[in-house]
C-alpha cells in the first residue's frame, strides 16, 4: 500500500506536467482552432534560458523561471506574430504543416547552437526537503508541482469566466468572424491566448527539469505529444478537462511502469499512445467535452 500511494503521488506530479503543458494546446486550440505543435519547443526554449541564468549569471531558481517565463512569452506571441496571423484564414492543414514546420526549425536552430549533447541541470541549486508521513517518503517538490498546477488552473479559469479579456477570448473562440464586427480586438486577443500558453510552458518547464534534470533540443517533443494526448483525453479546448487529462494520463504511465514486468517496461509508453486511439474511436470530443452536431 505504501508503494501504491508513493507511485500515485510520483503520477500527480507528472501529471501536473502534462496537465500546465496541456493547458496551454487547449487555449490556443479554442480560440483558433490550431493544435500548435511547436508548444513542445516553446519547453525545451525555456528550459535552456533557466539553464544559462543559472550557470551563467549565477541566478536563482526562481528568477530564472521568471525570466525564461517572460521570454518565452515574446518567443510564444513572435511565432503567432510571424507564421500563423497570416494562415488564420487558410486551411487547418496550413497551419498544421506549419506548426510543424516551426517545431523542427527551433529543433534544428537550438541543436546548431548548443549541439544535441544533453546538459546536466544544476540539481544542488534546487535542493527541497525531503517529506515522512508514517512510511510514506516523497520529496517536497512533488507537492509543490501539484498544488502550482491546480493554482494556475483555477486563476486561469477565473480569468477567463470573470475578466474582461477573458471573456472576450470566449466570444473569439465560438465565433472569429463575429468577433470583427462586435468591435473585439481579435488579433489582440489571439496574441494574449498565444502569450498565456507561452507562460504556462515556461513554467511547465521549470517543474520539468526538476523532475528529468536533463536539457537536449529535442526534449521537448515527447512531453509535448503526451500533453497533447491529455488535452483531447479530457476534452481539447476545455481547460478542466485538460488538467483531468493530465492527471489521468500521468497516473497511467506511472502506474504501468511501477507494476508492469521489468521486461515490458519499455512498452509502458505504448501505453499512452493506445489511450489516445480508444479515446478517439469512443469518445472523440473527450472525457468532459460535448458531441456538437456540424451542418454540411
């Protein structure tokens, strides 16, 4: 029993991660209707400026994470800017060629400029008391992975219920064209989902390289389809839905790796891979999404 509790909290913070990372496809994808699949590089961007703050200029783990955050927010609203303002009205194909486009773009650059060789995260900067309840021993971090994604989650679903801005990004995203002639600002808005998901994977990637204190260009990639796998588990375009998405899809990895045979271990990530297909032949709009009826 011990075990299964230590792993259930070991599968809610990596969920927690999936669940920030999700987020930040859900926002994007109701408002425009673009699964951004460069979210992934927008990680692995800012896990490399938290790396250079800290061994470089000697911060601390904590600005570093505010200003890789903050930059990766111009990152995040450049590439909306640059590539996609323009294909707003093009096919879901262009924008989706394009979104893939630009995740291997920022693959290649940050391999030509750092070379694909893993850097080491600075482990003995971030060092988090240990926590005992009875036999239970887990890291303090755990905890504080959990409770920052529900945080960020409930203020960002107050945001977008009561504020201003917030509600406009609800009109935007049940009627674009309508919103022109409603007098909202529809590029502006775009811009601010863009910069929010942004901030969302700055801060996911802090967590991340706590949790796998290892940096490589391509780190990003496979976080960023399991996210992507948990947003339309629980229902793409829904922001309760992507945190149930992520702390479903983190408990299931994590409990297929502790209990499954040390020979099929490797299969684990099959795993996730075969919810996303049984997800997509039984429930396609997700746990928490509702069918919607498409006149032709």
């Amino acid at each position: 029993m011990t075990y299964f509790i230590m792993q259930f909290l070991n599968g809610l913070q990596i969920g927690s991660i999936y669940a920030l990372i999700a987020l930040g496809y859900t926002m994007v994808y109701g408002i425009i209707k673009l699964i951004n699949f460069a979210h992934g590089e927008i990680i692995m961007t800012a896990a490399y400026f938290i790396y250079f703050f800290m061994t470089k200029w000697q911060l601390s783990f904590l600005l570093s994470t505010v200003l890789a955050t903050l930059l990766s927010v111009v990152i995040g609203v450049l590439i909306e800017r640059i590539a996609y303002r323009r294909l707003r009205n093009a096919s879901r194909l262009s924008a989706l060629i394009t979104a893939i486009a630009i995740s291997l773009f920022l693959q290649t650059l940050y391999m030509i400029l750092f070379t694909p060789d893993p850097r080491a995260f600075p482990m003995t900067a971030t060092r988090f008391p240990v926590l005992k309840l009875g036999k239970i021993i887990f890291s303090s971090w755990t905890l504080i992975t959990i409770v920052t994604a529900v945080i960020v989650m409930i203020l960002l679903q107050l945001f977008v219920s009561r504020h201003k801005a917030g509600k406009a990004m609800l009109v935007v995203s049940e009627d674009l064209k309508g919103s022109y002639l409603m007098g909202i600002k529809v590029n502006r808005i775009v811009a601010m989902t863009f910069a929010i998901g942004s901030a969302l994977a700055g801060i996911a990637a802090a967590l991340y390289i706590v949790s796998y204190p290892q940096i490589t260009p391509y780190m990003g990639s496979l976080p960023g389809i399991k996210a992507f796998i948990a947003a339309v588990l629980g229902g793409i375009g829904l922001i309760p839905g992507a945190m149930l998405g992520g702390f479903l899809l983190g408990l299931v990895e994590t409990m297929t790796k502790a209990y499954m045979p040390s020979q099929l271990t490797q299969l684990s990530e099959g795993v996730v891979f075969i919810i996303l297909i049984l997800v997509l032949l039984l429930k396609p709009a997700g746990l928490l999404g509702k069918s919607e009826r498409e006149k032709v």
